[in-house]
C-alpha cells in the first residue's frame, strides 16, 4: 500500500510531533529549527501503528541536543530513518526504508534496517552440528540458510520500550526450535542516541540450551541521503588486513586471505567504486562487495570502518567489539525497489551496508571465532555508528 504523500508531511526532526508512539493523529506543524533539505525523508508515525501476529506496532523516536533523530519500529528493531546534519547545515535522512508499516509487511524479503538473529550472515546448506547433535534451518538463500532464516528477528515484533528521549530497549524471547535454532533465547537490544551524535547498539542474550548466536544489525546508508541513486562515490576506509573469500554460493571457503594487491583493500580512503568493476573472482562472487572483513583488533571497541560522502561532507565512523564486519554494496538492489520513502526508488548499488559480526558460517568452520552461546553465560556485544562533517 502507497501512502498518500500528503500524508507524510512532519519533519521527523521537528521536537515533539512525533513523540511518543502512542500519540494520534497526523503530525502536522513546523518547530523552531528552519533548516529544511530537499533529500529529508518525511515520515506519519500514524503509518506504523498496526498489528502483526497479533502484537502492536509503534515507531519510536530518539533525538539528542542537537536535533538528530532516529525513527525505530519495533516491526523487526528496524531503523525507519536517521537524520544527521550535513556540511550545509541541513537534514539529511542517511538510511533507506518505507514510508509505513504495510509496505515493509509487503516486501518481507528486505532486512532495510532491521535487527539480525538468531545468525546473522549465511549458515551453509542452513545446518550445523551443535554438542554432537545436527540442527536445521530454514532455507532462505538457495541452499543457504541467510539472516536467521524467513522466520528471522527481522519478522517479529519486539516489546518496546522508550527509556527517555535517547533511549529504547527492545527485547525477544525467541523459543526452543524457533526456524531450527536449539534454547529459549531471551534477547534484548538497546538503540541509545547520545549526544556526540553516535547511535549505539547494545546486545545482550542468555539462553537455556547451547545454541550459536551472532546478531546484527542490517541498516541500508547512503550518506548523499536515502533516495540518491549511488554509493560508489562514497569514500571508505576498513580496518582489516584480511577478509573472508567466498564460494558462489557465498560461503566462506574456511581461508584468510590478505587484502593487499586485491580490490579489497580499503586500509586507506579508497572510493567504493574504484575497483568494483575489477574483474576479480570474488567481486563476481558477490556481484561486488558482499564479504566478511577481519577486522585488525579482534576484542574490546575499536574502530571498524569511516565512510564519508563528499556530496554532503557527513563522516560515520563505525566501532565495534565484533570480529568481523560485513561490507556489502547494495549488489541486489534495483529500480523496481521503488517504494521507498517520500516514493523514492531504491536501485542498484544505492545503499552499502556495514554490518558488525562474527564471520559467516563460523558454526561449520572451526577455525573461525566461536559463535557458540551456553547456558550461564551472556552474550555481549556494542556496536556505534557516529556521524560528523567534513566540511
């Protein structure tokens, strides 16, 4: 369902129109902050009120001192839109999603912005063996079971709840044998804006059974604004002298392999589109980038990634406790992806994603760091997404 573009009329940054998810109406009005950008998204928090599975849904809105905010529904923890300011000082919406809850109901085959479990990435041939016992999962990716599976975190609705302006806690109980995953796993996220303009996210899991456990976060950037039509001109750095070669099929082949003398270094500033079109055999793996990086620090928080547009002069600076980070460039998308928000389309190579994780199929590759979750012990791990300008 379109949502009548009159309807999407209240600058998400304008302090107290959305508000709460529980509020009613349209949002309607203007605030004291005049800047305005032609590439803003627009969003009615009306559009996200809904059901599924027979729980509510709402859209929730962090914002800090300066302005930025974050619209987040907790249809699947999906970031809806981030406006950051840009070397103009005006708004700029940096994340792809949908003007309402239906049309990402619609189109359940993207992950645009959503919270990843119970693996994110790809499990190969969706089985592994666990304490001596095989578990399988569903199938989503050809032979591959990718993201959780269909009935990933991406579907469900999470209990949300708004701590204070900066601060929202999802949490899940995803039950025994849920998509094929062993334990009750009790999962809570944190989304915290803060005022440095950084979008934390906290995860957190405990479960009753051994199980694998790898969360994520799947949010679709493009720093020129969402709707813009490339990202191959962004600028982006990755602190890895490694990745992880895939086969077709996008499996890890088990190897590291140095990033030196091929397309993917990116250890200093390189533009995306530099070398995508190399006649590489793992670019024609992926249809471009779409690997697992070893980051050089493998624990405590350190720096993962910078990317920044010229366009706009915005910076994120990605930090991580994770292992590994997902670079992938927006290889799947195309024109007909063209129900985003404020009617935008979303084509080919219009949004990269940079999603912090352990490696891709870890579960079947023991030399790869341990994914494995028990009962006694907590999972956790933060990721930071912080945005600034390079005017």
């Amino acid at each position: 369902m379109k949502l009548n573009h009159n309807l999407v009329v209240a600058a998400l940054f304008v302090s107290g129109i959305l508000g709460a998810c529980n509020q009613s109406g349209s949002n309607k009005g203007s605030g004291s902050d005049s800047t305005s950008a032609s590439n803003q998204i627009l969003l009615d928090s009306a559009a996200f009120r809904g059901t599924k599975d027979s729980l509510n849904t709402h859209l929730y809105i962090l914002k800090n001192k300066s302005g930025m905010q974050a619209a987040i529904t907790n249809y699947g923890g999906r970031v809806v839109s981030l406006l950051v300011k840009d070397k103009n000082d005006q708004w700029v919406d940096v994340v792809l999603g949908h003007d309402s809850l239906r049309v990402y109901l619609d189109n359940k085959e993207n992950f645009f912005g959503a919270l990843i479990g119970r693996y994110g990435n790809r499990i190969a041939k969706g089985k592994f063996k666990l304490a001596g016992q095989e578990y399988k999962l569903q199938l989503n990716d050809g032979v591959n079971s990718l993201h959780g599976g269909k009935d990933g975190f991406h579907q469900k609705v999470w209990n949300g709840k708004q701590v204070d302006d900066h601060t929202l806690e999802l949490s899940y109980l995803s039950k025994d044998g849920e998509a094929g995953y062993p334990g009750n796993l009790n999962v809570k996220v944190t989304y915290t804006l803060d005022d440095d303009n950084a979008l934390k996210i906290s995860y957190n899991a405990t479960t009753d059974k051994e199980t694998v456990v790898n969360l994520t976060n799947h949010t679709y950037f493009n720093l020129n604004g969402a709707g813009d039509k490339t990202i191959t001109d962004h600028l982006l750095t990755l602190d890895a002298d490694e990745f992880t070669p895939v086969d077709s099929t996008l499996i890890p082949t088990g190897k590291l392999q140095k990033v030196a003398g091929t397309p993917f270094d990116f250890r200093k500033a390189k533009l995306i589109g530099q070398d995508i079109g190399k006649n590489d055999p793992q670019l024609k793996n992926g249809k471009g980038y779409d690997h697992n990086w070893v980051l050089r620090k493998a624990s405590g928080m350190h720096k993962a990634a910078t990317v920044t547009s010229a366009k706009t002069g915005i910076v994120m600076e990605v930090s991580t406790e994770e292992p590994g980070i997902q670079f992938y460039s927006g290889n799947f998308l195309d024109d007909k992806v063209n129900y985003g928000k404020g009617d935008a389309t979303y084509g080919y190579r219009s949004a990269f994603c940079l999603e912090t994780q352990h490696f891709p199929d870890s579960p079947n590759q023991p030399s790869f760091p341990s994914t494995v979750l028990k009962p006694g012990s907590t999972y956790k791990t933060n990721t930071v997404y912080k945005f600034s300008i390079n005017k």
